[in-house]
C-alpha cells in the first residue's frame, strides 16, 4: 500500500522566522533509501529547511505555507507528542555538534539506555547486544570499553561518532543530517561518512545530509539540491548537477571548489 510513498516530501513550503520570510515555495521529494544532498552558501537556508521536518524551528520560526510530509504524515500539523514518537526511530538526526549533545559525565552506555527506551520496549541486553554489533560492523575496535566510558574521555571526533552510532542505534528510516562532518578532521570525516552509507547499507535509510564540502555530495547523494537566498535553484540527479549545472550560482559553487582543488 505505501510502496510508492515518498519517503519524505516538501510541497511548496514557507517558512518565516517572525516577520522574515526565509523560504520560499521549497519542493522536492525523497525515496525510502535515497540519499539527498543539500547545498548552498551559508544563510541560503539550509538547516532551516531540515529543522522544520523535525518541527524544530524554535519559537520564532513557523511554516507558514505548504506541507511537509514524512511518510505521508504532515510533520507541520502534528502534536508535540507524536513528534516525540517520531523523533529517533523514524527520524533521526545528526547535527554539526552531535558530540556536543551527549552528557560529559554519564556514562555512553547510560546515554544509550535512555535514548532506546524512550521509544522501544525493549531490555537493557537488547539494547547492548545492538550497539556492540553495530560498533563492530562500524569498525570500532572496543566496543564494550567505550559504553563504559564517559564522553568527557573522549576526543571531540570521537564524541561525534559515538553521538552518530546513538542516532543510529534507533535505526531511523530517515536520518537528517546538518553538516555532520564539519567539525572533524579530514580522516575521521571519511570514517563518519562511511558510517553514515553503512545505514543505508544495513537498514534502507533515506539520508539528506545538508554540507558545505562537494566531495561528501559527490560520494554519498544520489540528487542534489543546491538553494540560494531561501530558495531551491537547481535539483537533481547528482550527475546532471555536478556535471551539468545549469544555474549561474550552481555552476560558481562547483567552480570554485575545483579551483580550490587544483592547487
Ligand atoms: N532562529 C532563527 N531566528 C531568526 N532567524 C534565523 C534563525 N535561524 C536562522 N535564521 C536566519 O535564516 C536564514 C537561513 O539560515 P540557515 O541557518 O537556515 O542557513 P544555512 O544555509 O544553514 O547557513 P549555514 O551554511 O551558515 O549553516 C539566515 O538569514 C539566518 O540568519
Ligand atoms: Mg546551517
């Protein structure tokens, strides 16, 4: 019944923080599995877009035309408590500060305790048993030590993939993904990256993950959609973006990061 359901949809979507209108007539549509990448200059809009499926625009910012719909369900319109429901096992998020978003003085194991049984009836085992299998397929050499350990042991890079493996562990169908990468080295971003198609891999996850670098948009997304001043400007496969863009301001933005790579 719902195979041909978007995964996730934008219908023509405004959205105003007080009196600014910020986005405008914003539409695209993702599949079950399909990796969006978003990108545009800083203020185009970007994470303003990806807050609002999360109903998590603040008390300024409302959607003020259209619709956003998550499998159907108009994520404008619902309860604060069916939001809660649908946060982390249907919709999980990483921010640019994930790490920063764990507790420093408890323990991972906890953290991750607390974030399962929100959402699933399930024993404390169960939850272990996940989290280690996933650490493993993910690479991590000592699982059991790290949900032991307390975050303030770790480094930032560190943090920030066990902050991922915790969005991860709900297995969400969609993962919204706000510059999840940039504040990590260069080697510890190809690691979260990887991670990140390791989901889509294992579990069928739509990922849109919104990034300032073209590298992670040419090796993860299967569409891209570039915004500019609030508004989408070019959206695609990856292959007609990159290799065909068709805006003046897509083709400056591809421009200038393959300069900056020939040197
Ligand atoms: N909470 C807020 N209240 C008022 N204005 C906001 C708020 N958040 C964002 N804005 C404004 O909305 C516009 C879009 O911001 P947004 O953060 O979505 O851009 P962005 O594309 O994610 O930029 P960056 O690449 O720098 O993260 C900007 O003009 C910004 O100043
Ligand atoms: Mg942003």
């Amino acid at each position: 019944m719902e195979t041909n359901q978007n995964l996730l949809e934008y219908r023509k979507v405004d959205i105003q923080y007080g009196d600014r209108k910020i986005i405008q007539d914003f539409s695209l549509q993702m599949k079950q599995g399909e990796i969006l990448g978003i990108v545009g200059e800083s203020g185009s809009g970007k994470s303003t877009v990806i807050r609002a499926a999360m109903g998590l625009l603040g008390d300024s910012g409302k959607v003020s035309g259209g619709e956003i719909l998550y499998r159907g369900t108009d994520m404008t319109k619902v309860s604060g408590e069916q939001l809660r429901q649908l946060r982390g096992p249907e919709l999980g998020m990483i921010f640019q500060n994930a790490g920063a978003s764990l507790c420093p003085i408890r323990t991972i194991e906890e953290q991750l305790y607390e974030a399962v049984l929100q959402h699933e009836a399930v024993s404390k085992e169960e939850i272990r048993d996940r989290a280690l299998k996933l650490f493993e397929q993910l690479r991590f050499t000592n699982g059991k030590q790290i949900l032991k350990s307390y975050p303030f042991e770790f480094s930032g890079g560190m943090n920030q993939r066990v902050g991922i493996v915790l969005a991860m562990v709900l297995r969400p169908k969609l993962l919204l993904a706000d510059e999840p990468t940039s504040a990590l080295d260069v080697t510890v971003q190809a690691q979260v990256i990887k991670e990140m198609m390791k989901l889509r891999e294992l579990y069928g996850t739509g990922i849109a993950i919104v990034t300032h670098n073209i590298s992670v948009v040419n090796y993860m997304a299967d569409y891209v959609a570039v915004m500019h001043q609030g508004k989408l400007v070019e959206y695609g496969t990856k292959e007609e973006v990159l290799n065909h863009p068709q805006e003046a301001y897509t083709k400056k933005l591809i421009g200038s990061v393959l300069r900056l790579k020939r040197r």
